[in-house]
C-alpha cells in the first residue's frame, strides 16, 4: 500500500509542477505583452509631443505673417469683414428638417429629382433644394468639372527623416532660433 501511495503522490507533483511551470510562462508572456504596450504608449507619447511642438512652430504669428507677405499675390487675401460671418439662424434648414413632399395626385407623382417626360418645370423638391440652400445636379456637376480642370498639386520634395527634421526644430524652437 505504501508504495501505491509513493506513485500517487509523485504524480500528483508531477502534475502540480506542470501546472506551476504553466502559470509561470503564461505570466512571463504576459509580462512581456504588458512592456511591449509601454513601449508603445511611450512612443505615442513622444509622437504627440513632436507634433505638438510642430505645431507651436507652425502657428507662429511672424511665421504666418511672412508667409503672407510671400504669397499675397498668389493667395489674394482679403480680411474677414465682421458682417461676413454668419450666425447659426441664417444657415439654410437641414434636410432632415424639410417639410415632406406631398403628392396631389397619383397620376402627377414623378421620382424624385426628376421632372416628367414633356414637362417644362422640374420637380418641385429641386426648387425646393436650391430655394433651402442645398445643391442641385447642375451645381453639383459644375463643381466637378471645376475640381477636374484644376492643376495637379505640386509634388513634394522628399525630407531628411522626420523624427530627425522635428528634434532639430524642437531644438530651434528651445535655443529661439527659429528658421523656414
């Protein structure tokens, strides 16, 4: 009996073993996966604080100044006249807050955006959308010919890396000597 005993508890440390040598590696993966996202979160940290200095950079009100003075024959900017801005109650009605369209007869109902075969009139809901400050298909058209005829961005001229470029100008930016 006792010997039966003996085996019965080496398999029961065998197995207690094999258990805690499981958990342990399960926690070391864990461990791992944990500094792996604290690296991570560092690095997102450091990328926020590299562009939150560029930004300071960009915005400078004598940086944006020369850059206007540079390019007021290109830009043509005029200043914002305070009776330009609208307020909120003079913004065309939305949509979704139109009255619906009401139909008088089944025999004049048409499909949306469209006017009946012979009809001079469009259809009601595109006075309605051009009177409400919406576009029409003509408006809409118009604007893409006029997106397809403009000229093709400049290309840019490739950089030192960026992580480079932006600690120098964190660099500018702390000693002041801040340059284009």
């Amino acid at each position: 009996m006792l010997k039966t005993f003996d085996i019965v508890l080496i398999g029961v440390m065998t197995a207690m073993a094999t258990v805690t040598y499981t958990i342990k590696h399960r926690a070391e993966l864990k461990l791992e996966e944990v500094h792996r996202l604290e690296s991570e979160i560092k690095l997102e940290k450091d990328t926020i604080e590299l562009l939150k200095a560029d930004w300071a950079l960009v915005v400078q009100p004598n940086r944006l100044e020369r850059l206007v003075n540079n390019y007021s024959n290109e830009l043509k900017l005029q200043p914002t006249l305070s009776t330009a801005i609208v307020q909120p109650s003079e913004l065309p009605m939305l949509r979704s807050q139109l009255p619906p369209e009401t139909v008088a007869d089944a025999k004049d109902a048409v499909e949306p955006g469209k006017a009946k075969a012979g009809s001079a009139k469009p259809h009601a809901s595109a006075g309605a959308a051009s009177k409400n400050g919406d576009t029409t298909d003509a408006e809409i058209r118009k604007a893409i010919a006029d997106v397809a005829a403009a000229p093709a961005p400049r290309p840019v001229a490739k950089a030192p890396s960026l992580l480079k470029r932006k600690k120098q100008e964190v660099d500018n930016i702390a000693t002041g000597s801040v340059d284009e």
